[in-house]
C-alpha cells in the first residue's frame, strides 16, 4: 500500500491549493479516503473523509465550506481543493485509506504573507 501526496506549496492568505494523492497496492474503489494534516507541534487531525464511491464526504468544522475531497477511481487518486486558506491551515497534508495505518510522505502547505 502507497500514497504518494502532491500539490502544496507556499501561498498567501486566501489563496488556494489543489493536493493530489495517487495510491497504489490495494483495490482503490473498494475504500473510503481521508485526507490529515499536522501542524507542527500538534497532533494529526483528520480533515476531509469521502466513501468508496464518492457519493458522501464529511469535513472538520476548521475547513467546512472552504475545502472539497473528492476521488478518481480510474485514476487511483484523491484530492483536496483548497479554497480561503488561512495561516491556521499551515501544515503537512497525508491522506490515507479510512481502514489501516498507512502513511505517505504528506505534502507541505504554508499559508504566509
């Protein structure tokens, strides 16, 4: 099993970000996906989750309204749209299935003037 996350970057406040998560090693379409972040100092919180389908997605309250999760399932990817970003929103970004304890490398994201 392997995530592989890309796409952050530095950015000003209210600006966005597009991540993308390709996976490999497991049936993609069979699992739900969620995408974490951690902030240094902190401990990793989960931040967006969608089902196998797609078809029902639930944030935390911190990004609701400004972020979108969404699958490819002929792609084997799953991304992170990232719209008003916040300095609160700087962190390394992983996503990983909703069942085990899989981890890529995350992708870093710095919201900064």
């Amino acid at each position: 099993v392997q995530f592989v996350e890309s796409g952050g970057g530095l950015v000003q406040p209210g600006g966005s970000l597009r991540l993308s998560c390709a996976a490999s090693g497991f049936t993609f379409s069979s699992y739900a996906m969620r995408w974490y972040r951690q902030a240094p100092g902190k401990e990793r919180e989960l931040v967006a989750h969608i089902s196998n389908t797609g078809g029902y997605t639930n944030y935390a309250d911190s990004v609701k309204g400004r972020f979108t999760i969404s699958r490819d399932n002929r792609m084997n990817t799953v991304y992170l749209q990232m719209n008003s970003l916040k300095p609160g929103d700087t962190a390394v970004y992983y996503c990983t299935r909703a069942s085990g304890n899989y981890w890529g490398q995350g992708t870093q994201v710095t919201v900064s003037s």
